[in-house]
C-alpha cells in the first residue's frame, strides 16, 4: 500500500470514529494529541536570526516543534508554490549548523515541488531529547512524518541524509521508517554502533548512494557495498562531502545536486 493510500484509508476511518463520537460528545474540543508529533509553528524569524546567511532569501520558512515520545526536535519547512504531492524529511550532517545546511538546497527543491522539511535530530541544534532516545532515530524520523501526514498530505515521503544524517537515513529506514526512498550522501559506514552493511538485508525501499572518493578509498569502497548490498543506485560525486556536493559556492544545483532532486521527485 503506498503513503497516499494509506493515508486515505486513515483518514476514511478517523473521519467514521469523528462522526461516531459526535453524537456523544459535542462539547469536547478537538485538538492535536501532543504525542502524535503534531507540532507547534514557532515562526520564521527565529531560523532566520539562527541561520543567518544559510536563510535563502525571499522564501517563507516555518519554524516548527515536532514533540513526542518526550522528545522535542526543531524543525523548519519549507512549501512550494505548486505542490507535487512528494515530501523530503532532510537530516544533517555533524556540526552546529544543523537543519541550517539544508535550507538552500531545501529552497531549490521546492521549485520543483517538493515540500522540505529539515530537522535537527536528537543531540543537534536545538533539539532535546533522553539521552536513551538519542540514537532511536527512526523515532525522531516518525514525528517528522507525522507533521507531514498532519499538514501537507504528501502522497511520497523521501528521507535524505548529509554525512551523519546519511548514516542516520539508513539506519532509519531499516528499522522501518515509513517513507517511499531514501538518499544517503556521504555517509560514513557506521553510526551509533551499526555497521551500515549488516543492517542492508533489511534496507528494501528504493535507496540512492552519493559518494566522492575524496572521503577515501576504504570509505567509498564500503559506499559502493552498501549499495551493492542494498540495491541502492550508486552515484559518484566529484569531491567534496555532505551537502557540499550538491550546491556550488554560488548556490545553484550541481549535477548530483539535480540528480537527487530528480530520484527525490520519483
């Protein structure tokens, strides 16, 4: 069952269990259940003043709160003019910029369509979280997609990775992750104790690669396995690491930058 059936499918049955309870229950308010991820918008102004010249000019970015499962993570999103119905849940690499490193590539694929939303995971930015929840990060990707299932509607979910966020993307998707695809870009190969290899025989949704064999050979070698291993389309980068390879220092899409956007849009 794809993301938009399902989705159909749930809406149809909450809409039954809504009219059920009408009948008993008129005075009630609706309202979001905290733990399903449902978030709170805290403005565009504070990614801004945050993210400083990593802010894309002339795009509207929400600032939002996904909280759940006593965790809550910083996001910000961003929407399309005209949407295609796909959504991106974007992790980043290591650092203190965080979910910033993504907005510009996040702005440019939104021209084509596709709704962004940048998180900054457990231990990052300025999400906080347990400390056992930290590498659970499937569940942190879960209250991103629930923000999307609750606001956009999208029919396709990919979830992309920079470096850590790569390594992140796979370990995600392979305990389960209910997105459609899923791009690692440069990401080492192991995180948190998994080694990215022997968790690929659970890795089954359409997969991407991005590699430079500038991060070394042994490192892009074990890339080149895990798609191997995966099914994963392998693609080349020509130097660089992370989400330096997808824009150049002027901030328009690289080759790789245009060939993800284009796996990403299905």
């Amino acid at each position: 069952m794809t993301r938009g059936l399902a989705r159909q499918v749930a809406a149809a049955v909450a809409a039954l269990v809504l009219l059920a309870g009408c009948g008993g229950a008129g005075d009630q308010a609706s309202s979001a259940d905290p733990a399903s991820g449902a978030p709170g918008s805290t403005g565009a102004r504070d990614i801004a003043d945050r993210c400083l010249s990593a802010t894309p000019k002339g795009r509207d970015i929400e600032g939002v709160t996904l909280t759940g499962d006593e965790m809550s993570l910083r996001g910000a999103l961003l929407l399309p003019t005209d949407p295609s119905g796909t959504a991106v849940v974007l992790l980043p690499q290591i650092g203190q910029s965080g979910l910033c490193g993504w907005l510009k590539y996040a702005a440019h694929l939104t021209d084509e369509g596709i709704t962004a939303l940048a998180i900054d995971p457990c231990g990052y930015g300025e999400s906080t979280c347990p400390e056992v929840l930290a590498p659970v990060v499937d569940k942190q990707v879960e209250l991103a997609l629930a923000h999307l299932d609750e606001t956009v509607h999208p029919d396709r979910v990919v979830l992309v990775g920079a470096s850590m966020g790569g390594s992140q993307t796979v370990r995600a998707v392979a305990r389960g992750a209910d997105v459609d695809a899923w791009v690692d870009v440069s990401g080492p190969s192991a995180w948190d104790g998994d080694v990215l290899l022997d968790l690929a025989p659970q890795v089954d949704l359409p997969g991407m690669i991005v590699y430079a064999r500038s991060d070394g050979d042994r490192l892009f070698r074990e890339a080149q396995q895990l798609a191997d291993a995966t099914g994963a389309t392998f693609v080349e980068g020509p130097g660089g690491h992370g989400w330096d390879l997808l824009l150049t220092l002027g901030g328009t899409t690289t080759r790789v930058g245009d060939r993800i956007a284009a796996f990403i849009a299905g």
